[in-house]
C-alpha cells in the first residue's frame, strides 16, 4: 500500500506504485472476470434474477483497479487496503497516525487529498470513533452533553462530508467507480429499537443523509458513480474492544472481504443507499 502518494506523478514511489498495478494487471484481469462471474451468481441468488437482468444489474459495477482508503490505519480501513492489495487492486492509504490528516480540520482534507491525482475507482472513507476524548457511548439522556455531540458529529459525520467534497475531483466521470464511507447501523433511526448512544447514533443519521445528498448532486455529473453509506458488522477492532459484549463479531480481515465483495456488486442503481456487510439495505 502506497501512503499518500501522489498518482501519476514522478518520482521513484509513483513509478513504483503503477508498476506494481501493470504487474497486478494480468492477474486481475482474469481474475475480475472471475469475481465478475461470481458477482452475477451472487446476485442472481439474492434477488431472484434471470442471469441476463442480473448481468444488465451489474453491467456498470466496478472492476477496481486503484482504490484510495481514508483511515487507512483503522481496524477495518488497514484490512480493506490489504484485502484489496490481494485481489490486485493499487492501494493509496491515508491516515491521520500515518500522514497527519485530521478529517475534523478541512484544511487538513484539502490539503491532502489536493496532493493526489486520481483517478480513483474506488474512494473508501474507514475513519471514525465511537469514544472521543473519554466520552462513551450515553446510556440515558442524562448523560448527553453539548461537547459530546459536537464532537461526534465533527468526526462522524462533517469529517466524511469534507471527504467526499475534496474527493470527488479524483473520481473518473465517464467509468463505474464507488464513493462508500463507513456509517453504522445504529445511525438508522427506523432500526433504532434500543435507544442510547444518543451523540453516536446522531453522528451516523448525519453521515447518511449528508451521503445520500451528496449522491443525488454527483449522479448528476458521474452517471456511473455508486455513492453509498456502509454498515461493516460488528468488527474486532480497537473501537468495540470495550463495546462488543455478546455480540457476534467478525474479525477485521473477515469484514474486509465482505465490504470488498460488496464495492464489487456496487452500481449507480445503489448510489445514496445505506447497506450492510452482505449488501441487504437497512432503513434510514
Ligand atoms: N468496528 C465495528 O464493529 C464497527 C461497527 C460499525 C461501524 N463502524 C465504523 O467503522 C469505522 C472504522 O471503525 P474501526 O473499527 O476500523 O475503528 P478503528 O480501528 O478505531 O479505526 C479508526 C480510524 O479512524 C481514524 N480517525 C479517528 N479520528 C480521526 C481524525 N480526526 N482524522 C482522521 N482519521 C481519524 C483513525 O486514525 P488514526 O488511528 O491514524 O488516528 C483510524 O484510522 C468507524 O466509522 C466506525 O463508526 C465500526
């Protein structure tokens, strides 16, 4: 994974990156036409479908070939980038640990995504955080404060907005690509049955609408883009290691190929939708 280098310009790490995804190519190409074929029967599986509408379905879903990860250094976002790096795809990682880009300071956002050149045809926003600065998830109401709401919000839900805004330049307009940020099911207010984790929830009901928003204005210049907010499952990562209780988890490296599975079935029919892990849509 190449972090934050810039595509197609000079120098020894560009070259290096392009050589590396030539090498790759012969490999992908016939295996795209695998994942293709398996894709097709997927879906025909899930839906019902006749193999010709199933492949009508996908005819404009992405063969990935260059991916840039934001939060490349999370639990899911560091997976995803090697997941893909094994199916070929060249992987741009940035990261706050790794490159100081703070998705909270839009500077920081435009400064680093304006290094880059693209095109992308997959742009993967992985950060996030359900604790910031010791506040945990509310069990009651009682225990909500402005500051935690702020603060939620700001990197839940502004910091992917700031994303998408300075990302779409890199975005091809004619070929299929795929926008996806990583939102959570808990930001679905029609699956909400439990209450809690008011600043939490809040952050990711944003995230989706600023998601589908920006959806509906790209669709308009990127016929071929799916945009769309993401649920990975309940990973084993830093971030629900004090959360998960009893529920069940999957590894990093599981949800990795899950997620990737679905950027692969992904089509501009899917853009400004929320889905999970196995690509079934949960409610706003
Ligand atoms: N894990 C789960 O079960 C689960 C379930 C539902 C949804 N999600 C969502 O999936 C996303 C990733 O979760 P994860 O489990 O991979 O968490 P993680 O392992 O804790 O990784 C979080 C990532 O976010 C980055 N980050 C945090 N604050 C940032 C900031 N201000 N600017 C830039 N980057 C920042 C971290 O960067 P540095 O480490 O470099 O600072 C890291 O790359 C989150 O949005 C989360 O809500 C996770």
């Amino acid at each position: 994974m190449r972090t934050g280098l810039r595509r197609g310009a000079a120098g020894a790490g560009a070259e290096g990156g392009e050589t590396a995804a030539r090498r790759a190519g012969g490999r992908a190409a016939s295996g795209v036409r695998g994942m293709v074929a398996t894709a097709r029967a997927r879906v025909r599986q899930a839906c019902g479908t006749s193999a010709l509408e199933a492949g009508r379905a996908l005819s404009t879903s992405i063969a990935m070939t260059h991916a840039l990860i934001i939060g490349a250094s999370g639990g899911i976002g560091s997976a995803v980038a090697q997941e893909l790096e094994r199916r070929g795809v060249s992987v741009t990682g940035l990261s706050r640990s790794g490159n100081g880009l703070d998705v909270t300071d839009e500077a920081s956002v435009e400064e680093h995504l304006g290094r880059l050149e693209g095109p992308y045809d997959l742009i993967f926003c992985a950060t996030g955080a359900l604790e910031i600065d010791g506040a945990s998830p509310e069990k009651t109401i009682r225990d909500l404060t402005p500051k935690a709401i702020a603060d939620q919000v700001a990197l839940n839900a502004i910091g992917p907005a700031m994303v998408l805004k300075h990302a779409i330049r890199l975005v091809p307009r004619r070929e299929a690509a795929v926008m996806a940020v990583l939102s959570a099911r808990v930001g679905s207010i029609g699956d909400n049955g439990l209450g809690g984790w008011y600043s939490y929830r809040t952050a990711k009901a944003a995230v989706n609408q600023l998601v589908h928003s920006a959806a509906i204005e790209f669709g308009r210049t990127h016929k071929k883009l799916s945009c769309v907010a993401l649920h990975p499952g309940t990973v084993e990562t830093a971030f629900t290691a004090k959360y998960a209780d009893n529920h069940p988890t999957v590894s990093a490296a599981e949800a990795a190929g899950r997620l990737c599975d679905v950027f692969e079935q992904l089509t501009p029919a899917h853009s400004g939708r929320f889905f999970d892990y196995a690509m079934k849509e949960i409610p706003w």
